[in-house]
C-alpha cells in the first residue's frame, strides 16, 4: 500500500527525547516484503523473519475500518503473529502535512521497541522498496536515531506476478519499460508511448474511464491486460477488448495494467556489447577466450 507520492514537506530533525542516554544493542526496523497476495510468492528469506518469536510485528492500513493487506497476507499463510503486532495507519492522501503527521506517529510507535533493543519488522504487500511506505518510514525513524538500522527483504513485485498470471514475458532482449502511476494523467502516459515496448501503470482506479479511452485512441487495447488484486482468491483480470466493460465500475486500489506498445519505432541501439574475442586476438594480447555469447541483435 502507498501513502502517496506527496515527499516530505519537513523532515523531522534527531530529538534528544528519542535518544535514551543508555547504550545498549538496538533493534533493528525491517522491511519485509511479502509479495502481491498469493502466500507461495512469500520468500524464503521472509518467511524465517516470519517465523521469529522475539520480534514485534507490524503493518500499514489504510484506515481504523480498512483491514491491512499485508497482514490478510500472513495470516492466508496460517503464520500466528507474535504476542506484540500493532497496526500503523498511513492515510490515503497527497496532503503532505498529514502524511508527514502519519509518518511521524508511526515512527513514534516503533521507536521505543527498536531503542529497547527489539527488532521490529514492517509487513507490506509487494516489495518494500517499491511504491511502498516502508520508506516513508524507515526515513523518518533514522531521522529521530539515526543508529537505527534499517534493512530490506526483497519481494516479488504485483506487475512481475501479473505477468506470470497473464503468461506474457514483462520484457524481452533489449524492450524498453516504464512503471508509471497512472495518477500522473493520461497526457504524462502517452508523451511515455513512443520511448517504451512495455508500460506498466500502476494505481489506475481513479484513472480508469480516461485510461479505456485513450487505449482505444492509441489502438492498444488488444495489447493491454488490467489485473485487479493479484494472487488472492478474487483476483480479476480482464483482456484489453474486454476492458470497455468496466467504464463506470468500482476497481479495487490494487489494480494495474500491462500496456504493450507493438507500434514503438526502435532507434539506433549500440552492437555487440558481449562481443567474443576472437582465437587471435586474444592469443595476441595474452587474454583468455571469453566464453560469453554476443548480444543477438
């Protein structure tokens, strides 16, 4: 989940009250990514932080009446979450004052765990380092102490799950890819078109009835998949000819589409950037033969 793209409008500064005068050994805030919904996609690596009894759990929701996705995930899984988990609210919203505020009292609630010397990991749907607010808070967490460490896990990510889903490679060779949100407007996505084999558009609830209509300007609908909550038991996607049936109709926040571009005219491209050395010249220069294939052009 993404708190938004608004960035930090004031960033706060280390606080003598966030720094106990006692050293001792500090916990460590972890990000622990764990792929787009479906429980097989959880990494090994995540899974053992999963399975630590001596860490405090938490995990981002929208709201006070808004479930937290990434703890659905876990418990899909049948983990049992240890004995302190805590929910962390971060608001939809691109007021940065308020995700500021958000940030703030999150980093508040952890902070005392880490400075205790206990290891706290932040559950998030996808992969931590993308369009994730484990950033947003490990930030501002170091800013308050900055001894904290912050290490990530790496997860699979929702537009490398849905390709899977829909059986179309992501990219091929030498394609061209953009990840965009599509809350930047249809008119930042189509300047995109002529420079890109592949769009990926994330977040596109807001955007949906101008998105259909400009596919269907741009001739692109029969090269477009719309996947909606991939991984989880009511995932939905739906084939670009199909995807004017959805004007007017409510989609899940965790939506997105897989744009191919079959009209993008390709430049110039640099040659042989794995080229082979050849017996002789490598002979002459003392050089061992290289065993790496040349780039197929």
């Amino acid at each position: 989940m993404t708190a938004g793209h608004t960035p930090i409008t004031s960033v706060p500064q280390p606080q003598d009250m966030h720094t106990p005068s006692t050293q001792g050994p500090l916990g460590r805030l972890v990000g622990v990514s764990l792929g787009p919904g479906d429980p097989g996609l959880i990494t090994r690596a995540a899974w053992a932080q999963l399975q630590r009894s001596d860490a405090v759990w938490t995990y981002p929701a929208r709201s006070t009446k808004t479930p937290s996705y990434a703890f659905d995930i876990v418990q899909r899984a049948g983990l049992t979450p240890p004995a302190t988990h805590q929910t962390l609210l971060f608001p939809m919203t691109h007021d940065g004052d308020k995700l500021a505020r958000a940030w703030m009292r999150a980093a508040d609630t952890v902070l005392p765990w880490l400075q205790a010397g206990q290891d706290v990991l932040f559950l998030v749907e996808g992969d931590a380092s993308t369009y994730a607010t484990f950033g947003h808070l490990a930030r501002t967490v170091r800013a308050l102490d900055a001894r904290i460490e912050v290490p990530v896990i790496a997860g699979v990510n929702a537009f490398t799950a849905a390709c899977a889903t829909r059986g179309m490679p992501l990219a091929e060779q030498d394609d061209t890819i953009a990840i965009v949100p599509a809350a930047y407007g249809v008119s930042a996505v189509d300047r995109l078109l002529p420079d890109f084999d592949t769009l990926v558009l994330m977040k596109v609830k807001p955007l949906m009835d101008d998105l259909i209509g400009w596919l269907e300007r741009r001739d692109l609908l029969p090269h477009t998949q719309f996947i909606e909550r991939v991984g989880v038991p009511d995932e939905r996607c739906v084939a670009g000819v199909d995807l004017p049936a959805l004007r007017g109709t409510k989609v899940s926040y965790l939506s997105l589409m897989v744009v191919k571009n079959p009209h993008r005219i390709r430049g110039e491209r640099i040659k042989g950037c794995l080229k082979k050395s050849s017996p002789a010249a490598a002979s002459a220069a003392g050089q061992p033969l290289s065993d790496e294939p040349e780039l197929a052009e």
